[in-house]
C-alpha cells in the first residue's frame, strides 16, 4: 500500500491543512442518497458544507447512457468533470459525505478518483457529522466556481469487474465477492429500495454490511478490528477480492475498508445487485425470498439489462391492441438497437397490452426510436 496518501484523515488534519498557506487540497462533498430517501443531496450543500468545499454530484459524473445508475463514466468525461471542480494533478483531495452512518457516498468518490488514476485522495473520517461535532465551522450558498485545470484520467480495468467477470466467476471462483447490503437484502427477505428489483444475492458471495466497518461514532473501525471482521466472514485478504453492492456506492467503502487492511487492489463490480438481477438466470438469484419468483426482463446470461429510456421525452407509438402473437415484433431493443435483446416474459408483455401508447421518458439515448419503422411495428 502507498504510503504517500493516507485513505483516511482526521477533521484535525483537515482542518489545520486548509490553514496552511499554499494548500493544495481540494474539499469535495459527494453526498448521495437512495431515491426513496427523498433527500437532495445538492440542496443539503447548499444549506451547509464545509467552508471551501465543491459539490461532487455522482449522478452526473456517471456514463448518462447507460440505464444502470451512476455507472463509471468514459475517463474523458470523469476527467472534465474533475477540471471544472478545480481539481489538478497535483492536488489532494478530500471527499466527504453528510451521511449518518460518518461514510456512504465519499467512498464511491474515493474510489472513481483512485481508478482514473488520481492517487491523491482521502475520504475524512466521519464526515461531516464528526466535522460539526468537533465544533468546525460550516458555510452555506453554492460552491465557488473554479477555472478549468489540466487534469488527466486513465481507467485503470482491472480494478472494475463487469457482469461478464462475475458470471465467469461463479464457476471459476477466481477472486472472492463480498456483498456490503444489508443482511436482509443479500438474503432475500427485506425489500431492496428500487422499484423492479427483488432482494437475493450473487452465487458464492459473502454479505458484510458496510455499516460492519463503522464505529458508532461514525469514524472507520482500526485496521486490526477491519481485519477480523474480514476473517470472520471467511475473506481472505491476501486472495483476490471483488466488492459489490445495489449500484455500488457502499461497495466502495468495502474496498476502503480492505485499502486499509493493506489490499489496494481491490476491484468493484459496477453495475452491482441492480444489474444481476436484471440480467442473471433465475438459478443465479439466491433468494431465500420473493428474488427468486418475481418474472424479470432478464432470464438467460449474456443478454443486456432492460431499456428504461425508450427515446426522447414526449415521443409516442402507438399500437391498436398488444397481441402475444405478436411478441416477436417487439423483441427489440429501444435503448440501443446495436445491442442484442431479451425475450420478455408474458408478465412484461401483459403490461404493455394495456396501454394503447407508450409514453417516451428520459432522454440521452444513442438513437431513440421516434417512428414506427424504427420500432418495427405497423402503422395505424
């Protein structure tokens, strides 16, 4: 492990870094919160962050092409991104969130940086909670604008599993998966926050909660104490180690956790429970609850996750009547017609023989389907 950059620091060091003439430090708030919460990470900022310090939105630092939630973007994009925050090659940046847990979202930050080959970054321990209860002070209104920097990125593959790397893996077994959801959700008995998607659990995985690694001080357990959390749950941490979680935010705090037990090579799976179970075959759900006979889009490995973005906002088809028979015209992909396409199951289908039009949302597509020769169906 470099030595050259803790993972973690302390508000005392943060604090009295920011003091220091000619820092070089860069303060990044990347709070992110589950949809269901209802809570507006940027408006939070808003009302109150850490003096000096920008807003790191993962939602928008994120490949917008993909229907996958806050996926990796392309390093040209993460790279922009990082220049406008008034990042440059040689600054450290800190990254925190306003969780109340002490870390949730940072260490998704911490680990896109690490990947795009920005070595110098920590996440502050505790975060904002424990920057506020050692009587810092806070500032509110928006960020200050930066001048763009030079800044550069370089995927480092290794160090991102996709879907084809954990289906191989579960024959192979050639690196460990550790699972960072709660208990009931790797089981399968406690409801997973996304509409459309059943709780369970990739074959072979492991489930530590991320929240194992957290004092309840909100601060990161010591190394010796991350270490027999580790063994106790039968990881080895000099073998290969692969994270994962929903849509691996609390993966990376996992991968933050065994940075500092001495593995800093750990990998992320990406695309995370979200993208297993949409596109995995039922034998790879292991659900001791509804996970395992809810219908789904997805029902043989290999085939893409399910299109949730149909073209441009505002665009209709429209159809007389949903026919089964006609099941073969619309085995199409909407999202990227490039792509190869899954058989949906009758409970799809059903639902779309209800509507006599379908209403386009979202918007970023390749090539949205605007007409009916596109889509393949016959005119009205």
């Amino acid at each position: 492990m470099s030595l050259q950059t803790k993972a973690l620091v302390s508000v005392r060091w943060l604090t009295e870094t920011l003091r220091a003439p000619g820092s070089n430090v860069r303060v990044l708030d990347a709070s992110w919160f589950l949809p269901k919460l209802r809570r507006n990470a940027k408006s939070e900022f808003r009302a109150r962050h850490i003096p000096r310090a920008s807003f790191f939105d993962l939602d928008r630092c994120s490949d917008r092409s993909s229907p996958l939630d806050h996926m990796l973007p392309p390093a040209p994009v993460f790279a922009e991104f990082a220049s406008r925050l008034g990042v440059c090659p040689d600054s450290h940046v800190v990254v925190y969130d306003r969780s109340e847990h002490g870390a949730f979202s940072s260490p998704r930050a911490w680990w896109m940086f690490r990947v795009f080959g920005h070595a110098s970054v920590s996440v502050l321990d505790g975060g904002l909670e424990a920057w506020i209860r050692e009587g810092q002070p806070v500032e509110e209104g928006k960020a200050l604008k930066h001048e763009p920097t030079e800044f550069t990125a370089k995927l480092n593959r290794a160090w991102v599993k996709t879907y084809e790397d954990i289906v191989d893996n579960v024959e192979s077994k050639t690196f460990q998966v550790v699972d960072a959801r709660p208990a009931g959700r790797f089981r399968g008995t406690d409801p997973e926050p996304r509409d459309n998607t059943e709780p369970g659990h990739i074959p072979g995985s492991i489930n530590i909660p991320f929240t194992s690694f957290l004092a309840s001080s909100g601060l990161f357990l010591p190394p010796d104490q991350l270490k027999a959390i580790f063994q106790k749950a039968g990881v080895d941490l000099q073998k290969p180690l692969c994270v994962t979680c929903g849509s691996a935010v609390t993966a990376c705090l996992t991968a933050l956790a065994a940075y500092q037990c001495g593995h800093d090579e750990v990998s992320v799976y990406d695309g995370g429970w979200m993208e297993w179970y949409t596109r995995a075959a039922p034998e790879d759900v292991i659900s001791e609850g509804r996970g395992k006979h809810r219908p789904r889009f997805g029902s043989s490995r290999g085939g893409p996750p399910p299109p949730k973005k149909f073209g441009n906002p505002g665009d209709r088809l429209r159809k007389k009547k949903w026919d089964l028979d006609e099941l073969p015209k619309f085995e199409k992909n909407f999202y990227n017609e490039h792509l190869e396409v899954q058989r949906m199951t009758q409970y799809d289908v059903e639902d779309f023989r209800r509507k006599k039009e379908i209403t386009v949302r979202g918007s970023g597509c390749p090539k949205p389907v605007t007409n009916f020769h596109q889509a393949q169906f016959p005119r009205e």
